[in-house]
C-alpha cells in the first residue's frame, strides 16, 4: 500500500485518488503515523455494502429447487446396555 504525508496528499489529492482507483488503498499519515486510508468507491463498496438478508441469501442458491427425501427411517433404534 502506498504511503503519503497529509501535505504531500493534500497538494496532490487527484492524484492520491487516481491512484487509489488504479493501484489500490493509499495510507495517509500524520506526523508519521497512519491516519487515514484512501480507497476507491469499488473498493469501499465491497467492503461496506449493503448485505443482503439470509433469505435473499438462500433464494440466490445454486441449490434451490432441488428435491430432498426428508421421510424418517422408521427402523427402531437398537438395544444397548449401560
């Protein structure tokens, strides 16, 4: 990842930004230390998108519509000591 200075970043912000697109996260520190992290909106978008619910989830499966045997079997258990 690369690393700017706030001054540096701020004097040379569209670049920060095209960079950010092209190249990924760019860190931004201050006096030294990290301070902030620039992402692009994709970026950003896959990690905070919104989330879909898990019925949203279960629909989207590649599983739906297949037919399961659910019927129990009706074999008694055996008989154990204890």
């Amino acid at each position: 990842m690369a690393e700017w200075k706030l001054r540096e970043a701020k004097a040379r912000f569209s670049d920060v930004v095209k960079r950010a697109m092209a190249e990924g996260p760019q860190r931004i520190t201050v006096h030294g230390k990290p301070a902030a992290v620039l992402v692009s909106e994709a970026d950003y978008q896959k990690l905070a998108g919104e989330k879909s619910d898990f019925l949203v989830f279960m629909q989207a499966s590649p599983l739906r519509g297949i037919e399961l045997d659910l019927t129990r079997d009706k074999t008694p258990p055996r008989d154990e000591e204890l």
